[in-house]
C-alpha cells in the first residue's frame, strides 16, 4: 500500500473512530499497545479488627445509651449529693439495660457473698486470693467477698468498614 493511501487510512480511521487499525500500525513499524482494562477503583485495604476495638465499642454503646462517659469526665464537686444521687439512679438503669442487649454476664463463683467457698481453681485469672495468702499460694477455700462476673456470651454489632473506632463518640454540632 502506498504511503498516501497509509496516509488517508490513518486519518479517516483515527478521525472517525479514534484508533490506528493494527495492520496500518503494523504496515509503518508501529506497535501498537494491547488495551488494558480500565482500573478497578482502588478499595482501601481492609482494616483488621484491633483488641481493643471491643472495648472501645462497649465504651461507645454505653455513652450512647447513658451518656457514661460524659457523667465520669464531668466534675462533680460543684453539685449536692441529692443531685448525683438522682442522675446516678437513671444512668445505672440505662448503662444495665445496654450491658444486657449486648452481653450476659455471669458470676465466676455462683456463691453467697459473705460465707465460706471452696476454691476450685488457682487460676489468677479467675480467682484472686486475698488476706492471709498462703506461700504456695494454694488454698483450700476462704471467705467469699466479691462473686467476680465472666461474659457468657457477646453479641455487639459489626463495626462498619472504614469506621474510625476508636472514636467513641462522634462530636455533635446542631446547625442554627
């Protein structure tokens, strides 16, 4: 094919179609690029759950619910025990009923506060060993004074992907 008709061909095809056909790009020692495919949009890379990302979802469903957090960072000194003793009574009630939607807690040891109980375990983990503690510490039973509380079982929502958790609650601002 002569250089004019090469010419005419190019023009035409890029004009009307905007591509060099492949045997013209061959024809002048062209290469011409495979296509490829547009890029899939870039996704952020997964985040991967954190351990505390539990504990500061408790933290956000409990000052959700009962407003906890903004009650333990408040000072106090400046309000009458009647006062704090009032508001105390609603957020006990509200952050209980939200501990309950999520979690059933249970006592370690199912016993009476106040009587003797035999130890079962040595595990620290489960039992702590007050007073007189022997050396080994091993013991075969003592007072009981605090029953101690295990989660049966925790039921919290998903976090959403991409969400900031350790914002516990986000700041509000009402527009005027």
């Amino acid at each position: 094919m002569s250089r004019i008709g090469l010419a005419f061909r190019s023009f035409f095809a890029i004009l009307f179609s905007g591509k060099l056909p492949v045997d013209i790009a061959q024809e002048l020692g062209f290469s011409q690029k495979k296509s490829q495919p547009a890029p899939a949009k870039a996704t952020p890379p997964a985040r991967t759950p954190q351990p505390s990302d539990g504990a500061l979802q408790i933290l956000g469903i409990l000052q959700r619910d009962a407003r906890l957090i903004d009650f333990l960072m408040e000072d106090l000194s400046a309000y009458p025990d009647d006062q704090v003793g009032s508001a105390v009574r609603s957020l006990h009630e509200q952050c209980r009923d939200s501990l309950n939607r999520y979690l059933r807690l249970a006592p370690v040891i199912d016993g009476v506060e106040g009587s003797f109980t035999k130890i079962d375990s040595n595990d620290p983990a489960t039992v702590k060993l007050l007073g007189n503690v022997p050396v080994n510490g091993k013991a075969p039973g003592g007072v009981l004074r605090h029953k101690g509380w295990k989660a049966e079982k925790i039921e919290l929502p998903p976090i959403a992907l991409g969400a900031n958790a350790t914002v516990i609650a986000p700041a509000e601002i009402e527009i005027e």
